[in-house]
C-alpha cells in the first residue's frame, strides 16, 4: 500500500506482533515513556521473528520520553470545577521546578493530556496556586503541559541519552524526538547516535508544540522525517484549529522532501470496539489524502482490545481514500530532486513498474517525496537500510547484496524478474561518484 502502517507496541498487542504484520503494519514503534528495557528487549526479538516469518523488512522505531513535567508520587485527589489546588512546594508535588518558572496568572495547565484544567490563580518560587477548571481526579505520575507555552526544559535529559545507548546497541531503524523546538534539538540526537556508532538510526522529529510548529521547516530539513503529534499539538491550540496546523505541518515537511507520520487518535473508538466510529474513518480517510507517508495507531495497538482489527481497518479506510488520488507534488530544487521527480513523471507516462537499487536509501527517499502513483521496487543491501525505507511511501524494500550500484540493479531486476511485467524503468544514483543510472525495458505490446 502506498500509506504505510506504524502499530505501537504495548500490553494488548505484544504478543500479537506477527498478527499485526500480517494484517498490514509496516513498523513497529516502541514507546520508552513506558516499561523497560527487559520489555523493549523482548519487543525488538518479537519484530525481528515475525519478520522473518512474515518474509519483508519491519522498521523498529524508538520514541524518547523527551523532557517532560510530570506530577509526583500521591495520593489520588478527587477534584470538581471551582476547587482550588496547589502545585509544588506548598502542595501536589511536580517532578520539574521549572514549570513555575514559565507560568503566569491566568494560565492554563493541562494534566493528563487535559483531563483536568487547572487555571493558574497565583505563582510562588517553587510552587502555583490554580482554579479546577474541569475534571475530576489528580493523579500521581500525570503528565503536564501548559496551554500555549514550551517549557524552558532541556532537550534531553539523562533518560533520553540512556534510552539512546540501548537503542543505538539494538536494531532501531529510527528514534523518534519528543517535544522537539527547533534543529539543533534533532542535530544533538544525530550527534549523540554518531558517537555511539548508530549513524544509520533515522531521527525523526515530533512537532508537538508552537514554536515547532512555527519552524517546521527548519526542523524538517534538519530531521529524516517529521510526526504530526495530535495529542500535545491539542492541548496548545483550540481544536477548531488543528486541521490547518495538521495541514501546516504536513505541506512543510512535504515542501522539505521528508517523510511526514500522522499520528495519534486515529481510530481511538477502535479502543474498546470492534469497528471504528464514522467520524474516525472520515478523519482518516482524509489524512491519508492529505499526502502523508505513514500513519501510526497508538492507544488502539497498545492497550485497545482489538489492535487487530484497527490495523485492518486503518488500511481499508486508507486503500478506498486513495482509489483515484494524485496526490500533489513539491517543487523541485537542485539536480537530485529534478531528477528523482523526472524518474516519477517518466514511469507514469510510460505506465511503467519502476525497480531502484539503493545502497543508503536516500535515493528511495527522494523517489517517494514526489509521490508515485504505484509501488516501486527498492533494492537494498542490507536488512538495517531496508527497515528504514520500510515506511516511505509507496517503497517496497528488498535485500540484495551487491558489489556495486550497478551489480545491484541488476540483481534487483534479476530477483523480481518472474513478477515485472510491461515496461519497466530501473534506476540507480550514486552518492559516491554523483551519477545516476537509468535504464528502460520498453514493453512494445503495450502501445
């Protein structure tokens, strides 16, 4: 399918891994704000043995906790609309000071992902005094956000870069960055991957807040893909306005060339039903045609009770949203991307099936950014590229060892000789020497 599937991984679906992938995941996202790292262990073995079973690349994705408030170890406190409650030093006791730091007189601090408001009556060092604005129960261990405003948090903390070493010591195609503000949050996990020998692990970035939303771009160009976070990106902006910045998000990461996930409550009725509620498949339909690579199933995988029917109707909502669906294309700039949209352009007029090689998947990167109309074909020559290109669009990855880019076309037609029918456009780019190679097999009985 040309939208793939991403399934996080969680106590109802772990011990359905290989289920999940038959019914059509593509990649599995490990959540690290949650268990451990014997879990994640047991996680990782679980993806690569259904891979195996299954016969195709899963991307294995770490998603970092990311600098985050959260509220203290008490005793849950039944609350109601009018109570007033205190913060910190004098009160409920939250795991970061520097929350009091940015807060203000009127503002508006969310908990557990705005289940209960709390707005902010006076402010102390150290501590706040608030007004229940709505919910019904604190408690422990919540996470807190505040209405409109980034935290002055660090972008890593000392879990983030742990959780760093066991990623980059474990086969993690791609680690995902939470509450990212701007490039040089992305190029300190990049650094810190480098210095660990990880490299090839993807960083994608979460755009979770206003100011990352205002530098997209920036951030996109820094990062191997971007994730629209719907969850936090709601507790920032009124929700009448989350479709023009879910569509602010997605154009400028597609206008950087950067794979784009869509991500968080999907199909949240799928939770507790078997069968997804009207307005989640219309949102998800139109999420799939707003030109997005991937879409990632969350609370329906991870603790929903049918994590295997959502995944099977995520992709019959996504196959009938595509059924006659040209999506549109960035403007291209520089030689490699006029010519990777050439290549696009060329198999549809010649109603063509395009094979690539390639040995670092930047080319297939730059073959999905301009969205062909049909899967394609990648070689690639070893399972850790090939995991990674798992979620672009429309690739299908295969592993081919190769002397050389040429060698390696060649054998990628080889391979897939018995199934290439009609006209076939075979493509490869190398970074080394800055060439590309194309060759077109003409079916003449076409026309």
């Amino acid at each position: 399918m040309m939208v793939k599937v991403l399934a996080t991984l969680g106590p109802s679906s772990i011990d359905l891994v290989e289920d999940l992938a038959r019914a059509g995941v593509d990649g599995f996202r490990i959540n690290m704000s949650h268990g451990s790292r014997g879990l994640w262990d047991r996680m990782v073995n679980l993806i690569r043995d259904a891979e195996e079973r299954v016969g195709r690349p899963l991307a294995i994705v770490a998603d970092l906790e990311g600098p985050r408030v959260r509220l203290g170890s008490f005793t849950p406190i039944q609350v109601k609309p009018g109570d007033v409650v205190a913060l910190g030093s004098e009160g409920i006791p939250v795991d970061r000071d520097e929350l009091f730091k940015a807060l203000e007189p009127g503002d508006n601090v969310l908990v557990a992902d705005g289940k209960v408001v709390l707005r902010v009556l006076e402010v102390w060092s150290g501590g706040a005094r608030a007004r229940v604005e709505s919910g019904r129960v604190l408690e422990p261990r919540k996470g807190v956000a505040v209405a409109g405003k980034d935290l002055p948090l660090p972008p890593l903390t000392s879990k983030d870069l742990e959780d760093l070493e066991f990623a980059a010591s474990r086969p993690f195609s791609h680690v995902m960055v939470s509450y990212v503000r701007d490039p040089g949050h992305v190029e300190k996990v990049r650094d810190r991957l480098r210095s660990l020998g990880a490299g090839h692990i993807r960083v994608i970035a979460k755009i979770e807040t206003p100011s990352a939303v205002k530098r997209v771009r920036e951030i996109a160009r820094a990062s191997d893909g971007v994730v629209v976070a719907r969850g936090d990106l709601g507790m920032h902006y009124l929700l009448e306005e989350l479709p023009r910045v879910q569509a602010r998000i997605i154009e400028g990461t597609r206008a950087e060339f950067r794979p784009v996930i869509l991500a968080t409550e999907l199909l949240p009725s799928m939770i507790t039903s078997p069968t997804p509620a009207r307005s989640d498949v219309v949102d998800v339909y139109t999420g799939a045609r707003s030109g997005v690579d991937a879409m990632m199933l969350t609370g329906e995988t991870a603790v929903g009770e049918y994590p295997v029917e959502a995944v099977r109707w995520l992709r019959r909502i996504v196959g009938a949203a595509l059924q006659g669906y040209r999506p549109s294309r960035p403007e291209a700039r520089g030689v490699e991307y006029r010519l990777a949209r050439g290549i696009v352009e060329l198999v549809e007029s010649l109603e063509a099936t395009l094979v690539v090689y390639s040995r670092t998947g930047t080319f297939p990167g730059r073959i999905s950014s301009f969205r062909p109309t049909r899967p394609y074909k990648v070689g690639v020559p070893t399972r850790t590229v090939a995991r990674a290109v798992s979620i672009l669009w429309g690739a299908e990855p295969l592993i081919v060892p190769a002397r050389d880019y040429q060698d390696g076309l060649d054998a990628t037609v080889r391979m897939l000789e018995p199934e290439l029918e009609g006209s076939v456009v075979m493509a490869a780019w190398s970074r080394e020497q800055d060439h590309y190679h194309v060759k077109i097999r003409i079916d003449r009985g076409a026309g």
